[in-house]
C-alpha cells in the first residue's frame, strides 16, 4: 500500500464542472426556501480547510473486476468497517446514480445521501456527499492496469472542512484504509 500527496489530475479537472452544475443546482434550491426551512450544509462564513487522503494497493485481478466490486455500495460494509448499511440496488452505482449510507464515527451513527458525479467504467469513478462535521465528501476510485493486475487507489477529500484533522485523526484515516484495501484485495482476488 502507498500513501501518495494529492496534486490536481485530468480526473479532477475534467469533473470540476459537473460539480459545480450540482452544487449551482442545489443552491438554486435552497435559495427558493424559506430562511427557516434551510438546512445546515448553508455555506460556512468562517475559513475552511481543504483536506485530502489517497491510499493505493495492487490487486492481481481485471481492472474491471475491481472496479465493479467497490463502485458496488453493497460491498462497502464487506471491506470498510465504518459502513454499516447501504440503501440502493446491489450493482456498481454509474453516473447520476443516488444511495444511501448508514456510517458511524466516533461521535455516533451518520446518514449519508451520496451522489454519483462520474463514472468511466473501468477506470474512473467519484461520489460526492456531505456531513455537517467535515462538511463535503468526495471519493474518488480510479483503477490502473499495473504488473499483477490492478493498481486500485482510493481518495477522499473534504474541500471544505471547518477546521483541520488532528494527526491522530489522519491516523485513523490511514489505519482504516490500509485494512479496507486490505479487506478489497483478499475479496477481489479470491472471486478472481
């Protein structure tokens, strides 16, 4: 597993405006309630901390293979142990696609409505949600054909946090990666 610095790709760049549609979208909605109908995900006046995290592994199996199993929120609570629950269909989610996730952190269970905002099957895929605490989430899988198979990196950022993660928050973040890829590899290639 690596643990790589985030620097801006064609991935990001080139799904930039769609985000933006959406967010545009949902600030047009919101504007048209009522000032005690909005809900908390109001833009922040205070600054906020841009954060990023990307974890990879070598998986020896087709990128295609790996790629539908994690697009597929199903298997989220199979490898990732803050999953609890999924509500959708058990099929990889493409573009436009909605879920639900029940989550849990520290401080207790959270509901996550997410939304698919780009899907190149088998190559790339990024979901985005928010949470009061980090703000938004936007993951982002991208699946590389590398010596073994398939080189699966997974990156989450939070463009918008209220304040920065503690090094022990980022320890936990790192932790809980290394076993989710862990937990996806010893899956995936056992299906291969």
């Amino acid at each position: 597993m690596t643990h790589a610095p985030i620097f801006p790709d064609k991935a990001s760049t080139q799904y930039a405006a769609p985000l933006r549609t959406h967010q545009e979208q949902h600030r047009s909605q919101l504007r048209e309630q009522t000032a005690e109908e909005l809900p908390a995900m109001t833009t922040p006046k205070t600054p906020t901390y841009p954060f990023e995290r990307s974890h990879s592994i070598v998986i020896a199996a087709a990128p295609e293979a790996v790629f539908d199993y994690v697009t597929n929120p199903k298997t989220w609570p199979q490898w990732l142990p803050s999953s609890h629950d999924i509500d959708c269909e058990d099929r990889p989610m493409r573009f436009g696609d909605t879920f639900h996730e029940h989550w849990s952190t520290r401080s207790g269970p959270v509901a996550l409505d997410w939304l698919v905002i780009a899907c190149e099957r088998p190559r790339l895929w990024i979901g985005l949600t928010h949470m009061s605490v980090t703000g938004p989430i936007v993951v982002q899988y991208v699946c590389d054909v590398a010596d073994g198979g398939t080189k699966f990196t997974r990156t989450v950022r939070n463009p918008a946090r209220p304040k920065t993660p503690t090094a022990e928050m980022i320890a936990r973040i790192d932790e809980e990666a290394e076993l989710g890829l862990g937990n996806i590899k010893r899956i995936v290639e056992s299906r291969a």
